[in-house]
C-alpha cells in the first residue's frame, strides 16, 4: 500500500468552485488596489504590475473556455432560450464555466509566484512584493474558507499532489510522517537561497557555514512541526465528519 488518494468526483467539483470564488477574490483584489495606487501615484505606470496579473488571470480562464469549449455540448443554449428567453445551463456548462474560471486562478497563483521571485531577485529582498504575497494569502484563504464551508477538509498531500491516506494503520502513518518531512525539507531548502540573496541572518551566529547549517535545522524541525500538526488535524477531522454521516446513514 502506497498510502495514496486520488481526488473523487465530489472532491474534484468542490476544488474547481473553490478555485473560481479565488479568482473573484483576487479579481476584487487587484482592482482595489489598482485604484488605491491610481488615486495615490496619480499614473497607470504604477500599476503595470497589477494589471498584468488581473490580465493573466483573466486571459487564463478565456483561454481554457475557448480551448475546451469544443468538448462541451452548447445545443440547449439556443433551444432554452428560444423558449424562456433565458441561458439556462446544464450541468456539464457548469463545470466547463467553472473549471475555466479555476484555470484563471491557477495561471494567476503561479504567474504572481513569478512576480515574486522575479521582483526578490531584483531588489533582494521582499519589499517590494507584499502586495503580490497579498493577493496569494487572500486566494489561499479564500479557497480554505470555501473548502470549510462545503465540509472538505484540506487534506495532506504529497510533493506530486496526490492526497494521502486518512487512515490511522501505522504504515498509513508513517507514510504521512514521511512526507511531512520531505515536504519540510524542500522548503527549508528553498528558503537558503532566499537566505543568502536576501543577506539576512534570523539567528545570531557569526560563522557562515554553522548560521546557515543551523537555520536550515531550525526550518526543517519548524515546518515537520506544523506540517504534522495541521495535516494530522485534517485527517482527524475529515475521519471524524465522514464517521458520523456513515452513523446516521446506519441509523436511518
């Protein structure tokens, strides 16, 4: 047993809605702060930035619905209306509009990563790139809050993306910790670069080699830490949930 998951059908459906209500939010995000620089900078050469983001996102989510659009049976469009004067969709338009918008999302997610790495390269340092960490923070809690609110719990997943096992056998547990652990290693890896680039020492040791030795410690143990907490409190949670839907299922 690899202790792996796929995505079932609910599962799937849940993440491509909860991907397209980011989009709006980053959507409103963008514009909020396209004006709020426009009415302080007083030129759209302060923006530029901002606007190729809602671009990309936008272009994303056109791109996809166009690219696709030929899978997708548009016949009672024409029909529907023609007889409520109404664009009634079925579910499979649903779908193709949601999963489109969540396209949007995601080539806006990794094009602001861009920004970021681009802008830290530059500047050497994340000063100027808060407002872009800020459009990821708000997309990201935004697609938690939609996942709580349709009862899907965020459960841990792999480097790859596959979700892993909730059960609570001991090899199914190990190969959780496992992961926790690579999935604190990479990150503790990234953040060297980031560490060196940005010549900021979060502990005060003065050899090289031993400062960037034990903050690499210090992340690995940090991460492995919260990783394990919020991964293992999902599962609990999710196990939870579902066992009491399968009781009352049992009792009716």
């Amino acid at each position: 047993m690899n202790g792996n998951r796929k995505l079932d059908e609910r599962e799937m459906k849940i993440l491509s809605q909860a991907m397209a209500v980011s989009l709006f939010a980053g959507i409103v995000y963008e514009i909020i702060v396209i004006i709020c620089k426009l009415v302080k900078k007083g030129s759209i050469k302060f923006v530029i930035t901002e606007i190729s983001i809602l671009g990309v996102m936008l272009f994303g989510a056109i791109c996809f619905y166009i690219v696709t659009s030929e899978y997708v049976d548009k016949s009672g469009w024409s029909k529907e209306y023609k007889r409520s004067k109404r664009f009634l969709l079925d579910e499979r338009q649903k779908k193709h509009i949601t999963e489109s918008l969540a396209s949007g999302a995601f080539f806006g997610y990794f094009y602001t990563l861009f920004v970021i790495i681009f802008k830290f390269i530059r500047d050497k340092g994340f000063k100027n790139t808060y407002l872009e960490i800020g459009l990821i923070f708000i997309m990201l809690i935004v697609l938690d809050l939609y996942h709580m609110k349709a009862k899907e719990f965020n459960l841990p997943k792999t480097v790859t993306g596959k979700i892993l096992s909730t059960g609570s056998s001991a090899e199914e547990k190990i190969i959780r910790y496992k992961n926790y652990l690579l999935d604190s290693l990479i990150i503790s890896i990234i953040f060297i670069p980031i560490d060196i680039i940005a010549k900021r020492r979060l502990l005060p040791i003065s050899s090289e080699l031993l400062y960037y030795s034990a903050s690499f410690l210090f992340r690995l143990i940090l991460f492995f830490i919260i990783n394990l907490i919020k991964g293992e409190y999902s599962i609990k949670c999710y196990n939870k949930y579902y066992s009491h839907l399968l009781d009352e299922e049992e009792r009716n």
